[in-house]
C-alpha cells in the first residue's frame, strides 16, 4: 500500500513512517524543510512538500496515494484553538478527496482532558479545542475507512520533546520535582513505537469509525513521575499548585485512567516496548 503520511518527520510520524516501511509499505511523506526532506528520503520514502496549512498540498496527497495517516498537529499552547482549527480543514480536506473510496484515512487525536475510560465513550463535547475525532468520524458515513487514534499525554521514547521533557526543564528551573495536589491524578502513556505498530494495523484493517486507545500505561500517578524525576536530578519531590507549570499546568492536573482492552482485541495488538517509569529510569531524558 503508497500511504500518505503528514507530520512525517516528527517524533510521532517518523516512528510510522519507519514501521510502514519495515512492512513493506510505500510512503508519501509531507515535509516543510529541506532537511525534513532530506530525513525521509534517507529513510525510503518519497517526498511531497508542503505544511498542514496548504490544503490544495494535503489533498494531492491523499488523491495519488491508497490510505493516509494524519499525524501533525501544530502543538502552540498560546493558541489551541488555532492550532484545533488548522487541524479541522487539513481533515476535512483529506476526508473530502477520500470519500466514496473506502479508502483507509487513521487519524491521531487526544484521549481527551475528561476521563474517558473506554473505547467505546465519546469524548464529552467542549472537553478539548482539539477537534480531530469529531470531525475525522464524521466521513465514517461517507464512504471512507476512517479510524481514531486517541493518543495519550505521553508519548515517550527517545527524542521526545513533549510533556515529559517539560516537566523535567521545570524542575531544573525551579530546583524542585513537582507534582499537582496530591499527586494521586494519573497519566496514561504510549510508547512511540507501540504506538506507530497500532497506526499501522488501523491502516491495514480497522473498520470505519473505529476508536483506538494506543496505551502501554493505563494511569500513572504523577507522584510517582515526579518523584523519578527528582531522583533523577537530585532534588526536592513537592506538591505545587499548577500555576507552578505554566502552560503546562491544565495538563499536569488531568486525572485519566483509561484501558486499551477493546483495542487489543480487535487488533491483535499489545504493548511491547517499555513504559513511561522503566523508560525515564533508562536515563537518557536527563542527558540534554
């Protein structure tokens, strides 16, 4: 299958473009740099420029290729709603070119700022600006092979430059390890590559209007987070309110405990990488 594949070459989308490919599947990458370009390429898959704004770009794409795996999102925090924007048309015009086809189209979206334990509850209107779901299972009913992808706060590994890696740059600027309250709210957590296996095995058969929960951890106190990263960089492990995270302070006090049980059944698919403890224990979060 020639797959369509944007934000690829970020932390998430390079991991499935590389699992596509070591499927034997071709890849059209989108890319916006020369060295994004340049990065696809020497991993074996071709090349179309352009960012997830410039609609006419996202729609060849999905026109000259058998199935699409929308990753990108542009994650600015200063303006969600923007970002939630961008994020609707590039679906809207990717699910467009799809339609009638029964062509797959995998779309990544949030497990949502609500507890939202399973597959099969819906994420509770205005309980984020992030749109995708909503919008991406609208062209189930449309003749398109659409599935969810319902990432969770960490998606971690090597390279990661997310929530995580944020709660670590805190730390080390306010010479304490924190964590929200009490620290008895929970974090689910996916390692990339598990993750970039399940984007795959959507694409390959997941029936429309699928909703996919990609977790290796299904809650992990934050407590416990913070204390590995204070240990880890010698300091104090304290609770602090969430103004103590900036931006990042809405997300710290998410309380979602979540299971994959659904998801592992109908795909046959089951964590193998590390978790998000063995994975921040392994240390290379803590050597930039």
């Amino acid at each position: 299958m020639r797959v369509f594949v944007t934000g690829a070459t970020g932390f998430i989308g390079s991991a499935v473009v590389r699992e596509l490919l070591g499927a034997g599947h071709q890849v059209l990458g989108l890319a916006r740099s020369d060295q994004g370009e340049a990065s696809l390429r020497a991993a074996g898959a071709d090349v179309l420029r352009g960012g997830l704004a410039e609609l006419d770009v996202l729609r060849e794409g999905a026109k000259d290729t058998d199935g699409v795996i929308h990753t990108a999102f542009i994650h600015d925090f200063t303006d969600y709603l923007a970002a939630a924007r961008t994020d609707r048309l590039a679906i809207e015009a990717m699910g467009d070119v799809l339609a009638g086809s029964d062509r797959p189209f995998v779309v990544s979206a949030a497990l949502g700022l609500a507890d939202v334990a399973t597959e099969e509850d819906a994420i509770v209107p205005g309980a984020a600006a992030r749109v995708s779901e909503e919008v991406a299972l609208g062209f189930a009913d449309r003749g398109v092979r659409v599935s969810v992808m319902r990432l969770p706060a960490s998606v971690h590994g090597e390279g990661d430059h997310g929530f995580v890696p944020r709660l670590i740059e805190i730390a080390r600027e306010k010479g304490v390890s924190a964590y929200p309250g009490d620290g008895s709210n929970h974090w689910p957590a996916v390692h990339r590559f598990d993750a970039a296996r399940l984007f795959r095995l959507a694409l390959e058969r997941a029936p429309a209007g699928t909703r996919l929960h990609p977790l290796g951890d299904k809650g992990i106190p934050l407590r416990e987070i913070a204390g590995v990263i204070g240990r880890h960089l010698g300091l104090p492990v304290v609770s602090a309110e969430p103004e103590h995270f900036g931006w990042l302070g809405r997300f710290v006090a998410l309380d979602v405990r979540a299971t994959s049980a659904i998801t592992e059944k109908l795909m046959d698919w089951r964590p193998e990488q590390p978790g998000l403890i063995e994975d921040l224990e392994a240390g290379h979060y803590f050597t930039s």
